[in-house]
C-alpha cells in the first residue's frame, strides 16, 4: 500500500543460466485506489510491511474497499543483458630495447570486450583497473624504467572475471634488459629555451646561437645581487650577481675515458626581496616643544632567508651631540632598533619618536636599507612642533593691571592692613597668546590668604547629533495620479518640518523644479520649536512610474532623502453605451410635459476621477433640462455613475442644441450633444408697468407700448376692460397679432377726480392659447392751482413744465422723504456647515460714483450663524455692482439677516433682507479602519470646524467597538486630531458614525469604514496519556465584551471525538480596555494507541465572537494500575469503555486463588465494575495476582490491573 505523499523501492532481480538479452522489454504495474475502512490508519502495519523484505501476512493486512474506475497502468521498461566475459587482444610477448638506470621506456597495446557485459579489469600496470563496455576498447600501456641492472623477465596478467567457457586467461611476457650509464645528471624538468626567454647581449641584441636539443638547463634563482648561492649539490655552481639583469652561461662535461660529453646551459634569474613597511607615512600632528610623542610601525619579511637591515634618519633631525659633562640630548627624530636582522617570514616592531625643539614643522624622509635589495625602503615623517605663550596681569590696590614676571622671579602682592572679617581680593588675569589651549593650577593655599577659585575644573561635555529636523513623512505615495492637463490642479502633499532643536535651523532643498514635480512654499530658516509647510506637487506629464529623491540639507551638513514616488495615467472617461453620433434629442416637447434620458459615466482609469457637473447642470436650466447629480462625484476605478437628463418645458422654447460638458479634474469633457424644442404661443408685453406720473384732473395722458408675440403660431388678443378702472383705456381692446410681429398700443390715463394713487395693478390681457400678460397702471391726479406761491418740502427742489404754447412754469419744492422700501428678499436653503455665497444687485440712482458702507444685522441676534461680505462698497454713477455676502450656518435651524448699503456722507442707504433655513451637516467621509478580530487598528481622525476660540466638543460613536475620546479640544484656524480605535469582535464589514459636538455649532459627523479579518487561532495544547485514562488542560483567552456571554463549545472533528469539554464557558463582563481573562477546561481520552490525533476547540458566541485553538494529542499503551485490596474475600475494579462503540471485553487472572467473569459487553463510554472474589480453601494461596482486561475487537493492548487479598 502506498500512502499519499509517501514513496516505496520497489526491487526489480534479473537471473539468468543462459547467454540472454531485454532490449528495453516492458513491465506493467498497475495502481488501484482504495479507501481504508474506518477512521484510523493502520500506520503500524504499513511500518511492518515497509521494513520486512517479504509482504506481511494476508490476515494481518488491514480491511480496505477498491474505488470505481480508479485502475490504471504504469509502464516500466527494463534492459539487461546475461553473458560471459569476452576479450580480444593481441598475443606475444612484449620486449624491451635495452634501456639505462633512470631512463623509461614504454609499449602500448589495444584490449577489447567482445562479450555483449560490461567486463572489468585489473593489471598491475596503468590503467590498473577499470571497465570496459561492450565492444568498446581500451589502450593499455607497459612502462620499463630500471632502478638497477638486473634480470627483467616478467609476466603481465590481467585479472578478467567470468570469463567465458574455453577462453584462456589474459597473460603477456615482458621482457627487457638493462645498461648501467657513465654517468647521469638528476635534472629537474625545465622548458627555458622553449619559451625564448633569454636575455639580450651587452649590445641589446637578441641572443640568437642555435644549442643543441639534448642541452640540460639549470636554472638558478637568486635572491638578491652580490650574494653566493648557498644551493649545493655533488656539484656546486656558484652565483654571485651584481645587477639584476638575468644571465647564460654554457658549460660542458666530459668524461674522456668514458666518451662521455654533455652540454649544459646554467640560467641565472635575480628576484628582488619581499620586504615593506606595515605605512609608508607617520603623521605626528602639532607636538609641544620640550615633549615627545611616540608612533608605531612594522617591518615585514616575506622571504623565507633573514635579511640584515639598517635605518638612516637625515642629519639634520637625527643629530645629538652632546657638549663634556653634559647629557646627551634626545634627537628630533629617531626610530629604534636602527639596525638589526630581520628574520624569515617575521614582523618587526619599530618606534619612531618625535621630540621638536623648535617651533617649526618636520617633513623628513626616513631610509632602511636591506641586505640584498637593489634600493633602500622610504618613510615619509611629518610633524609640528609648537610652543606655550603666556603671560599674566594682577591689579593693585587703584584697579591698575600690572604685568609679573615668569619664574625664577618673584612677584610680590601686598595686602597691607586689613581689617579683621574683611575680604580684599586681587584679580590675577592669565593670557594664553599661543595657538593652543593650555592647562593651569594653583600650588597651594595659605590660610588666611585665598587664592579664588584655588582650583579650576574644566568639564568637558559634548554630545554628538544630527540636527533635530523633524519632518512628517520621508517618504509618500503619490499612487496613479492622471497626465496632467491645463485646467488640473496637481496633486498636492504638505511636508511640515518642524524644528525640534534647541538653535536655529537654516535648510535647503536639493531638487530642480521640473515638469511633473516641483516644491514650494515654507520657510527655510526655524527657530527653535516652529514649524512650516513644504507644498509638494505632483503633475505627471506621461503614462509611466516616476521616482525621485528631494535631498534636504540641514546646516549644510546633514541630508535627509525624501521619497516621493507616483504614477501617470491616462484619464479615460467615457461613456459606457454612447448614443448614436454622440447626441440626446428629445424631440418637441409639449409644455408642461417631461423627456428623461439615462447616459452611464465610467471611469476606465486607474486613479480616482473627481466629476463636476455643476457647471453642465447651469447652463442645461437655460433650455429647461435638468442634470442630475448637479453637484460633485467622486468615482473610483471602473465604477460607474447614472447621468439623468429631464427635459420639462415651462414655457415656448426655440429648437435648441446644446454640448452636456462635464469637468473631470478641471478638464472639460463632452460627452453627448442635447437637442429639443417646445412649440407654442407666446405673447408678452414690452414692458410689465407703465408709470404716467401726475396729470390735471380733466386732462389725459397717452402712453404707447408694444405687445410682442415672439412664439410659433399667430394669438388673438382681448383686454379685459373692467381690470383697467374707470381712469385707463387701452386701444385697440381687441385683435390679432402674427407670428413674429407686434401691434403697438395706446394706453390713455384720463383723471376725474382728485386722488395721489391712481393705479391698476393687474390690467389683465387674455391670449387665445397663452397665458394672460398683465400690465401695471399707475398714476395721481390733482387740481390745477394758481401759479404764484410754493410748495414746503425739506428736500429743497425744482419742478419744470413744458406748456404745449412753448412756455414753461417753474415751480420751487421742498419736501421729506420717507425710509426706503426693501430692495428685494432672499430665501436661501443651506446646509449646516457649508459655505453658502448670496448676491445682491446694488443700484446707484446718483450720476456720481457713491461708497457704501456695508452694515450686517441678524434678527433676533445668534451666534448659530455667520453672514460676511465686503465693509464697503464703491458703485459707479447710474450702474450696478454685485455685492457677494458669504452666509455660513453653524448649526440646523432658521434666521433673518438685513445687509444694510448706507452712503455715510449723506445718510442715505438701501437695504436687503435674507431669510435663510440650514439643514444638518452632511456625514463627512473618515478612515477606513482593518484590523484581525480582537486586535486593534488606530486612526487619526482630522476634526476641522469653524470656531474662534478654543472649544472643547464632546465625541460619541454609534459603534460600541469603536473607542474615542470622550472630548475633543477645537482650535481655530486648524485641525485637531481625534485618535479612533477599532477593535473588532466579530469578523466582517461594518459601519459607523462619528458625532462632534460643540456649543452653537452643529454636529460634525464622520462615516467610518470598519474591516475585521478573522482572528489567527490560539497557542495549540498538546495532550498525551495512556489509553483508558484522560488528561485534562486549561485554555486561557481574553473576553472583550462588555457584556456576560456564553460561549458555545464544539470541535471540529464532530461530538464523537475524543475530546471533550466537562463543564460550559461562560464569561463575565469586560471590565476595562484589557479585557477579561476566561479559563476553560479541554479534556482527551484516547481511543487508540500510537497515532497522532488533531482536532481544533472552537469557542462561539454571538457577543464575543469566535475562538479556535488547535489540538494534538498521543494515546499511550495502557499503563497497570493497583494494587486494588479485596477485602473479606470481594471487591471491584473500575474499568471504562473508551470506545465510541458497544465492546466485549475479557476478564482474565493469573492466580485461581481469585475469581472474576469471564467477561462483558459495555457501552460506548459506558463505566463499569468488575466484580472480583477471592476464596482460599487451603490457606497456603499468594495473596497477589494480576487482572487482566482485553479486547480482540478494539485493542490488541491489554490492561493490567494488579489485586491485592486483605
């Protein structure tokens, strides 16, 4: 059986009597799936089967079922060949030339395996052994060297195993003989004249004599020049070189008698020593005059000879002479030992020492010569000698400073008389006019004479750092950022450095500007504690990864890299399912009537598109469309936003045809062309009032004006004569007017009687077709009165009638104006917290320029809301301005606010009323918080809110896992940051929302985003106990609920496992942020004996979460256990079926003394007692004996229980 993961040798013999061949002959194994029955694998048997050479016993082997269609084939092919060892070789012996001691001679011949094995072989000569394929050939060759003249004949046999039947052994005779020489020269082998290296003549010829091919060559190599070979033989030749030039010299032995003669070449070489200084410099630095300082080198031998060596200090610093009677000075430089031998392969140890006597600097060459080199070893030695100048200054008794005098001469300082308790002091000044500090100390201290300070201690601290710059990020992420654009704001991070030092920082920022990153803003000079912004703006120009480093130098001497990294991408906005030829038509739409189109927007892009449709959504309401959204969208990657198009005339619109332009980043993007039109009548009158003034009482006025039908189809027209009074006429009342033209109109003002306000406020016009236009008639008359005399007013004032005679009556006034009617009132809608821009149209009546001065009034008075606009205002004569009041409510709720335009030199003034009503605060987005179960995530949450002082505002959250403070101090003109902590319970997404609260100031709401991953499970328990037995361990984990839960317990493996929990968990509330400690009790009792059991504990509760801690555990033999007494002469033995499965079990004892049945069938984990008697009838019975328990069907273990008589 073969185990999944696991491998078996499989063992293939091949046996053959007979001459036989497999050519590559296939061997089918076939595989069989098969699945084991029950839940334990018989790894004891597959031990067994795997260690024995023979498969165990078929009783033995374990129950198993063959899965369908599961059988298959493996091919193995096998070659092997059975023969006889065969050779070929050529027969007959094998004889030597004559050959002289020390020479060599050698023979080859060829063997061959003419067998179809491999056949091995050994000789006594070379190769000695090795194996030879078949048909394959090896060539063998015999070597005859003579040590001495004596009887070579030999028999070469080589060593064949199984050789084939009738073929006889591999034998050759050697034979050779042997002459003794003259002489013979023991010569290395040398390849001098083969690598035409030899050295040119005295003249710089190349040498060019031709010597003979058997000239012996002796090289020599000496070591160093004028120095004897000290390399001997029987025959010495002596070198002794004076250049290191490379030399030939030809000599030539002969022996007459012999007839021997031999030419031979001795080559001599020159090899310079292998010996340096450890330095080639010393560098004393500045060195008092009168002191010394001592530096360290060492002298180094390669060579395997000692060499003598001898070092020179120029006379000029090593000098030291010394005058009679006088001790010898110390030289300004010196190196010891001077001279000596220098041992192979050695270091010595040298000190050189440098004493100036002047105040002057050294630079001196110091040589050593060695024995044996061509030129002697150079140090370069450096050093300063600098000397102490001081003097000092002490006062007198009139503050006068008096200079002393060095020693050996006195200097006197009096006191004179004092004064029993008094304290004169003198101030003694010491002037150090050198280039180096020294050091001072008073000698002694004569009581009562006080030398203050009589001791000076100088600590020396220091501690060395870079400069404190704190920066907020040193390296950020741009992520994908779109190809910038005209139109695009750059993507902008602020780097704040802060000065966290205790002096000034002064910075720089070692970057050019280009085109996709540029760095602005911030101070470069901080003071101790300040801090800056460094806006950092990222413009990608292409599609591809950018990375750069900003180098910010502090003080010039220290860096700090920056990273910046970021990634341009196309910006691919688009339609999903554009509309033929990119265009929406509507078509004509009746009034009243509505058209709604759908266009899905996507983001194909890889970064974040930020969409406006505020400005498409403004200039669509001209043609009466409606965009919705008409605000703001963020849209991610791949999403998609629906674009709704209403089309819902109110009045006759021409045919239109307008470009929907949505901005993307700032950059316009047109996506579809939109088309309609709205067919009808459409009358209007050129103007909405028509003002006649004052007229006589029995007079008339006559206006014209022009009704205008600017629509599509001609209208008839009928003035209703009971709206115009009994004062105003209209003519013609009735009639028809063309598409596309105008009929004019007269419109009489005849006066009765005498009234100030005469006036027709709805004079009303019907259209066959088209809503009524309505004119506003007004008028005053009053009673013709004589001429002379003159009206009172306070405004003085001139009136001038123009009579229809050419004359003209002129009239003085005065009068009281009255305060002005409201120019106009605004509603708006806003919403808390946002900004909210109002426009007022403000008219200068005057022919001259006015300044207004701008007067802001809330009603009733609140602090809930802020409205602010210019403190003045300068309007040209007959023309208008806008004057933009910025309306910002803090908190939900309604208010009335007059912006009052006064003209502060005449009084004059004009004013508006707003109505506004504030909607809460929309949920601003937060932080998306991930974290596994029961850890925790923190964020730092920015809270920004529009306060002018510091004010502390309450946070609650609407997630009980979600910790926050429980206040939050607001300052103005900033961001206070609010730490949120998450720590989850249970694993999924969730949300949850942020609630601020201040004084007169709205909530400010803040959306989180929570992620919790499942919990990593707990430290795994290892269990191990005998079979019929249990082992109980406590698992220990932290309960965070705040709340008392129980936690359900199961395991993975099912409840008929073999482990167990005896008692429920349940857990007391969580006290604090730690958590509470909870215990609960795992318990395993094996079923089996010698396998390796898993399962994992899963502790669950909708409150608390999960919990999952894995199990191991090992069953062991079952261990004996007693002795049990049996007293009286009856007993019991408790015993347990561990099984999960009913059992017969055998009852068995070893002393007939004791009796028990025969056995039982118990229950699955069915506890019983085994009833046991002990009868002795002859009263000489052992009082001991063992009980013992199997079961054939469950375990081949026994249990052994040991009994004891009482």
């Amino acid at each position: 059986h073969l185990q999944a993961g696991t491998e078996v040798v499989v063992t293939a013999s091949f046996h053959s009597d007979t001459r036989a061949q497999l050519p590559g002959s296939a061997v089918a194994l076939k595989l069989i799936q098969i699945n084991f029955k029950g839940t334990n694998l018989p790894l004891a048997w597959f031990a067994a089967a795997a260690a024995a050479e023979a498969p165990p016993a078929a009783n033995a082997e374990p129950e198993y079922s063959v899965v369908a269609k599961s059988e298959k084939e493996l091919t193995v092919k096998v070659w092997a060949a059975a023969d006889a060892a065969r050779y070929e070789c050529a027969g007959g012996a094998i004889a030597f030339r004559p050959t002289l001691m020390f020479q060599s001679r050698s023979f080859a011949f060829t063997l061959r395996n003419a067998g179809a094995t491999h056949l091995p072989f050994r000789w006594a000569v070379r190769p000695e052994s090795g194996t030879l394929a078949p048909g394959e050939e090896s060539a063998v060759q015999v070597h005859f060297s003579p040590q001495e003249v004596l009887d070579c004949d030999r028999m070469l046999v080589a060593d064949l195993p199984d050789l084939a039947d009738g073929l006889p052994a591999l034998r050759r005779a050697l034979t050779g003989s042997v002459l003794r020489p003259w002489c013979h020269f023991e010569l290395p082998a040398s390849t001098y004249l083969a690598q035409g290296v030899r050295p040119e003549s005295s003249g710089g010829a190349k040498v060019t004599s031709v010597l003979d091919s058997n000239t012996k060559v002796l090289e020599i190599a000496s070591l160093g020049i004028k120095v004897r070979n000290t390399k001997r033989t029987e025959m010495a030749f002596e070198f002794a070189p004076s250049s290191p030039e490379p030399l030939e010299a030809l000599w030539r032995f002969r022996a007459p008698s012999c007839g021997v003669d031999v030419l031979l070449l001795v080559v001599c070489r020159v090899a310079e020593p292998r010996v340096a200084l450890s330095c080639p410099a010393l560098n004393f630095g500045r060195v008092l005059v009168g002191a010394w300082a001592r530096a360290a080198l060492e002298l180094v031998n390669a060579e395997a000879l000692p060499l003598a060596f001898e070092i020179t200090v120029p006379s000029a610093h090593g000098g030291a002479s010394s005058a009679a009677g006088k001790p010898k000075r110390r030289p300004v430089l010196s190196v010891k030992p001077s001279s000596g031998v220098l041992a192979a392969h050695s270091r010595l140890a040298l000190a050189a020492m440098f004493a100036p006597k002047l105040e002057a600097p050294l630079n001196a060459s110091v040589l050593c010569s060695v024995r044996r080199m061509s030129r002697p070893l150079a140090l370069n030695v450096k050093g300063d000698g600098y000397a102490l100048r001081d003097s000092m200054q002490m006062s007198d008794a009139q503050g006068r400073m008096l200079e002393l005098s060095s020693a050996p001469a006195v200097n006197t300082l009096s006191f004179e008389q004092v004064l029993v308790h008094e304290r004169p002091s003198r101030e003694v000044v010491l002037h150090n006019s050198g280039s180096e500090p020294f050091e001072f100390c008073w000698d002694a201290t004569i009581p009562p004479l006080l030398v203050e300070p009589a001791t000076y201690i100088i600590g020396l601290t220091g501690a060395a750092h870079k400069p404190r710059l704190e920066l907020s990020f040193t390296f950020h992420n741009f992520g994908p950022r779109f190809i910038h654009q005209a139109g695009m704001a750059p993507a902008v991070v602020k780097l704040r450095a802060r000065n966290a030092d205790k002096q000034d920082l002064s910075f720089e920022i070692g970057y050019e500007d280009c085109e996709h990153l540029s760095v602005t803003g911030g101070e470069r000079l901080l003071a101790p504690g300040a801090s800056t912004d460094i806006n950092i703006a990222f413009r990608p120009q292409e599609p591809r990864v950018y990375a750069e480093t900003l180098q910010i130098s502090v003080l010039g001497l220290s860096m700090i890299p920056v990273e910046v990294l970021g990634e341009g991408v196309p910006m691919l906005v688009l339609l999903v399912e554009p509309p033929p030829h990119r265009a929406v038509a509507f078509g004509p739409v009746a009034r009243g009537a509505s058209a709604t189109r759908t266009l899905k927007v996507m983001n194909r892009s890889r970064a974040t598109a930020s969409l406006s449709f505020a400005r498409a959504a403004a200039h669509l309401q001209t043609v009466s469309v409606s965009l919705s959204p008409a605000g703001i969208a963020a849209l991610r990657p791949r999403d998609v936003v629906d674009l709704s198009l209403s089309f819902r005339p109110e009045a006759r619109l021409r045919a239109f045809r307008e470009t929907v332009t949505i901005e993307a980043e700032g950059v316009p993007i047109s996506l579809v062309a939109v088309s309609g039109a709205c067919l009808g009548i459409e009358v209007k009158l050129a103007a909405s009032s028509l003002p006649f003034g004052t007229v006589v009482v029995g007079s008339q006025a006559v206006k014209r004006m022009q009704l205008q039908n600017t629509g599509d189809l001609a209208a008839r027209f009928a003035w209703n004569a009971a709206s115009l009074g009994p004062y105003f006429s209209i003519s013609p009342a009735t009639g028809q007017v063309e598409a596309g033209q105008e009929v004019a109109l007269e419109v009489t003002f005849r006066p009765t009687v005498v009234l100030a306000d005469m006036h027709a406020e709805q004079a009303c016009c019907r259209v066959e077709g088209a809503p009524d236009c309505l004119l506003a008639l007004s008028g005053a008359a009053v009673v013709a009165t004589p001429q002379p005399g003159a009206l009172a007013f306070t405004a003085p004032g001139t009136l001038f009638l123009a009579l229809p005679g050419g004359g003209a009556l002129l009239h003085a006034l005065r009068g009281t104006a009255g305060p002005p009617l409201a120019s106009g009132a605004l509603q708006a809608q806003v919403l808390a917290l946002e900004p909210h821009m109002e426009v007022l149209r403000c008219h200068n009546w005057l022919g001259t320029v006015q300044r207004f001065c701008v007067e802001i009034a809330m009603q009733p008075p609140t602090a809930a809301a802020r409205l602010t606009g210019p403190d003045h205002l300068d309007v040209p004569g007959r023309s208008e301005r806008p004057c933009r009041m910025k309306l910002l409510a803090l908190a939900e709720g309604a208010g009335v606010a007059t912006i009052t335009l006064r003209n502060e030199a005449t009084g004059e003034h004009v004013f508006w009323t707003l109505g506004f009503s504030a909607a809460a605060a929309p949920i601003r987005p937060g932080p998306l918080l991930e974290c596994e179960v029961r850890r925790a995530a923190t964020a730092a949450l920015s809270v920004a809110a529009p306060v002018t002082e510091e004010t502390t505002a309450t946070v609650t959250c609407d997630n009980p896992r979600v910790v926050v403070p429980d206040t939050v101090l607001l300052r103005p003109g900033t961001s206070s940051p609010l730490e949120v902590t998450f720590r989850p319970l249970l694993a999924g997404e969730a949300a949850a929302v942020i609630s601020v609260a201040a004084p007169q100031l709205g909530p400010l709401r803040y959306n989180l985003r929570l992620v919790a991953a499942a919990a990593p499970p707990l430290r795994q328990l290892s269990f191990c106990t005998a079979l019929g037995s249990s082992q109980s361990q406590v698992l220990r984990y932290i309960h965070w609920a705040p709340v008392k839960t129980e936690y359900s317990v199961s395991f993975r493996s099912g409840p008929a496992g073999e482990f167990f929990c005896p008692v429920a968990c349940i857990a007391t509330p969580a006290a604090g942020p730690g958590g509470c400690a909870v215990e609960v009790e795992a318990c395993f009792e094996p079923t089996a004996v010698g396998e390796d059991v898993h399962d994992v504990l899963v502790l669950s509760s909708p409150v608390g979460g999960e919990y999952e801690c894995p199990l191991i555990a090992r069953g062991l033999p079952p261990r004996p256990q007693g002795p049990f007494d049996i007293a009286r002469g009856a007993g019991s033995v408790p015993f347990k079926n561990v099984f999960w499965a009913t059992s017969a079990f055998t009852y068995a004892v070893d002393n007939q003394a004791f009796s028990v049945r025969l056995g039982d069938n118990l229950p699955a984990k069915k506890a019983a007692a085994i009833a046991v008697t002990f009868k002795d009838a002859s009263g000489a019975a052992k009082r001991t004996a063992r009980l013992t328990v199997t079961s054939q069907q469950r375990s081949a273990t026994p249990w052994v229980f040991y009994l004891r008589a009482v």
